[in-house]
C-alpha cells in the first residue's frame, strides 16, 4: 500500500488550504496527473501525482487546510479503476467552473456541532488575514507568528472572520482553551453590547461588517461568491492600506528614444524569440536602482524596532488575469539581461494566467512593479505589496509636447506613480528614488556608469 503526501511547496509554506480534490476513491492515477488544487496566501496551485494505482482511501476533502508531508490518499498498485471511464470524475475544468459553491459544500452539509469536531487548523501564514494573531498584527509587516495562532478550527476562524471579530483575542471554552463556534459569537456580543464594534478591530483587520441593504429592492442583482484569490487579495490589500502610511509621487520619463531603440531592436529580440517590452526594461533599471537605493529594499519590523535590508533583488510583476490580481517574482532581477528578463517574466505572466505557478514563482519579492500602460490610463495609487516598502505604478505613454530649448517638442511621455511607505521612507528619498530610475531611462549611458 502506498500513499500520496503533500510535497514541499516551498520555502516557509507549512500548509496550504486544499481547493479542489480532483480524483476520488476507486479512481487510477498516474504519475503526473493532477489530483489536489492547493492554494496558500500566494498562489493556487494544481498539484501532481508522484505516484501511481489505485485509490483505496481518500483522506482528505475540498476546504481542508493541510500540512506539508500529510497524508492525502492511499493507493493499492497495478489495480484496475472501479469507475468505467464515462463515469469517471469531472475533468478539472468543469470542476474549476464552480469553485465557490464546492468550497462551501462540505461546510454547509455539516451541522454546527460536526463543525466544532474539526481537525485542528495547521494555521497558515498569511500577512493579511484578519486571523493573524495580535502579536503578529503588533508587527505590522511581519508574517503571524504561527506559534501564537489562537487554537480553532477553520469554521470558527471563517465564523470570526465574517462577522469582523479578531479570533485572536477571543479565550477559548473548548479542551485545551480551543475556541468555539458559540466563543466567537459571545464575543461579537459582548462588544455590541458595549457598543463600540470598533474595539474588536486590530489593526490590520477589515473594517466591521455593517450590514448591506437589500439591493434587490432597487434593481435586478445576482450573487457570487469570492474566489480564494479574491478573498487573500481583498485581506492583503486591506492590512497593508490599514498599517502602512502611503504617500504616492508623480513623474514622467521621456521615453522617446528608448521607444525608437525598442523598435529598432524588435527583430534582434525576435530573433532571442522574445519582446523586449517597456516593463522588461523598467526591471532592469528598477533593480539597479533598489541597490543603490537600499531604503526601498527593506521591510519594516515594528516590534523589533527594526528595519530589514535585503541584498539580494527580486522584483514582483503585477499581472492581470482572468481570476484576478497575480504578482509573479523575478529572482536576482539585477543579475539578469532585459533580454534574461523578458523571457523570465513572459514566463512567469504565462504560468500565473494558466494557474501553473509554483509558491517560488510567487514568494520573496522585494519590490513590485505595476505596469497598468497597456490597458490605459495617466495616474494611479498603487498599494504597496507589503511586507515591501514600495512599489512602482507605470499607466500609458503618450505623445506630449515638451517644452526644449525655446519650443514644444513632440515627445513620448511615460507617467510613473511611485507608492511607498512613509515609515521608512521620507518624501525627499521617494522623489531621489524615482529621478534616478527617470534619469536612467533618459540617459542610458549614465545607467551604464552608476547602474
Ligand atoms: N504605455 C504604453 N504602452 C504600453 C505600456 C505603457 N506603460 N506598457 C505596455 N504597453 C504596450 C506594450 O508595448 C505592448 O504594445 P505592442 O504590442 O504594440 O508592443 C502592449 O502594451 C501590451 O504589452 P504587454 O502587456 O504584452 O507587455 P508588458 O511587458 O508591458 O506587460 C504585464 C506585462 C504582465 C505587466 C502586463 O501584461 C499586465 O498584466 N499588466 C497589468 C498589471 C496589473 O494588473 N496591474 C494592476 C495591479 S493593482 O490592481
């Protein structure tokens, strides 16, 4: 008998939570063949079979959180399928077109009581989630402590999470101090009654849910629910708007002559068998300018009073795809060609899009850059991708007339929006920082020289 356990996923992954079980008992499995989605607070990840024969039992179910090296099924070798193959289970695709309503299924079939036996969550870091425990949220940009993770089981955890309670500050009446289903909501009592739901905000949270109207009343509506990537999005964005004092700066490079170069060396990058686009080029210019610039490098560690500097430079691409928001990392961005550059990151875009990546496609970046140009647009506020420091909105060039030397000059204008974290970098630096990725953009030669 031979069993199938979860794999490494990845530097500092413990757990991840189990999307999708794509094989069941009875099913042949090959190696190769995908049988989980998993998903952390990075990536969801289709995960394959090291593996063959037949599934005697399955251990696992859709929602679970698992543990690196746990157990998700066992197999007998060499049997043959109990399924004919018309009955076989859904291919991934037709299960991907219901995610929400899978994900919710084992817990809505469950009474509250069958809830509360759950397994003990293996809890996992997440920087955003309202579940970090308060020491952890203490620390603004650090990853929870997973030691300190209050003991509850996932529903409770969801429970807290949807009515805007901090399970972390809840004392548990269960064995052991585990907290309860019935725990959690005598404490959104308890702060109501004291009127002020705010107090069971920690920082970082998602503000209390106040309760909607029912939009029906005005107009036609439908309902659905969050993806999983959704969901960490909406929670990462939300603690790193709520913990990190942004201030946005503004600028444009004259890109003039980095388009003419780009056009003139379209067929030589052909040939390399790839494009050499305005954000290829800005990782370069972006990775040189985080080393000479170590502040934006950094993460902050509040607790330790403390800031962190890295030496080594990987550069986060923000890239749109059809589930949502994605951003893939470049490693040693600043030991790499543009033309190393775009390959990687066409690489990395196509893997995101196709819902390949793997969590070290997605995990240890330094800086992120958010190149908005290609859709549209003059200006934005990027949020920083925190535990970062800052992070480098790029919206469309366009045709502007620059005055030079006595008149206007059709010039291509690329606008920059530099985001940062005002705890560890002042105004003055942000605008240094952004002048000098301007200036090498302009003049390349000096790039070559300082960069
Ligand atoms: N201004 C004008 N044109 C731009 C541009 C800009 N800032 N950036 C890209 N373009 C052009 C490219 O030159 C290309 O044009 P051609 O086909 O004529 O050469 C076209 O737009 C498409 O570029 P691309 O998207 O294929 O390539 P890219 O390397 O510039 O960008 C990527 C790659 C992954 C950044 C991009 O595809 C993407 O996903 N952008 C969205 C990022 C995002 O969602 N950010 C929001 C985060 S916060 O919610």
């Amino acid at each position: 008998m031979k069993q199938f356990n979860i794999p490494e996923l990845g530097e500092n992954i413990s757990s991840a939570t189990i999307v999708k079980v794509m094989v069941k008992v009875g099913d042949v499995v090959e190696v190769d063949q995908t049988v989980l989605e998993l998903e952390t607070d990075k990536a969801t990840i289709e995960l394959p079979c090291d593996v063959s024969g037949k599934i005697t039992e399955m251990k696992v179910a859709d929602g679970d959180q698992v543990s690196i090296g746990q157990v998700v099924f066992t197999l007998e070798e060499g049997a043959a399928a109990d399924t004919p193959a018309a009955e076989a289970p859904a291919p991934a695709a037709e299960v991907k077109e219901a995610p929400a309503a899978q994900e919710k299924a084992p817990e809505a079939a469950q009474p509250a009581t069958a809830v509360e036996e759950e397994k003990e969550e293996v809890f996992t870091p997440a920087p955003a989630t309202t579940t970090n425990p308060p020491k952890a949220i203490a620390v603004d940009n650090q990853p929870p402590i997973l030691s300190n993770a209050a003991p509850a089981a996932p529903s409770v955890r969801r429970l807290a999470r949807e009515i805007g309670v901090d399970v972390n500050q809840i004392k548990g009446s269960g064995p052991g101090g585990r907290i309860l289903l019935d725990d959690v909501k005598a404490f959104s009592k308890k702060l109501h009654e004291q009127g002020n739901p705010m107090r069971q905000q920690a920082p970082g949270a998602s503000a209390p849910q106040v309760p909607l109207p029912d939009f029906s009343k005005f107009g036609e509506i439908t309902v659905e629910a969050m993806s999983n990537i959704r969901t960490k999005t909406a929670e990462h964005l939300s603690y790193a708007w709520q913990t990190i004092p942004h201030v946005t700066q503004f600028d444009k490079a004259d890109v003039t002559a980095l388009e003419a170069f780009r056009k003139s060396y379209a067929k030589t990058a052909d040939k390399e068998g790839v494009k050499i686009t305005v954000t290829a080029i800005l990782v370069k210019i972006v990775s040189a300018a985080l080393k000479k610039f170590p502040q934006f490098n950094a993460s902050v560690d509040m607790q330790r009073r403390s800031i962190i500097y890295k030496k080594y430079v990987n550069v986060g691409i923000a890239v749109d795809t059809d589930f949502g928001l994605i951003v893939p990392v470049i490693r040693n961005a600043d030991q790499m060609t543009v033309i190393e550059i775009a390959r990687e990151m066409n690489a990395l875009a196509e893997r995101a899009r196709n819902k390949k990546s793997s969590i070290a496609d997605m995990t240890g970046g330094c800086f992120t850059i958010s190149n908005l140009g290609g859709i549209g647009g003059t200006a934005f506020t990027p949020i920083v991708n925190t535990p970062e420091v800052a992070i480098l909105g790029v919206s469309r060039g366009a045709i502007e007339p620059v005055w030079i030397d006595g008149k206007f000059e059709p010039r291509m204008m690329l606008p920059f929006s530099l985001s940062y974290d005002h705890r560890v970098i002042d105004g003055a630096d942000g605008i240094r920082f952004l002048r000098w990725i301007i200036d090498a953009i302009e003049n390349p030669m000096k790039f070559i020289v300082e960069g």
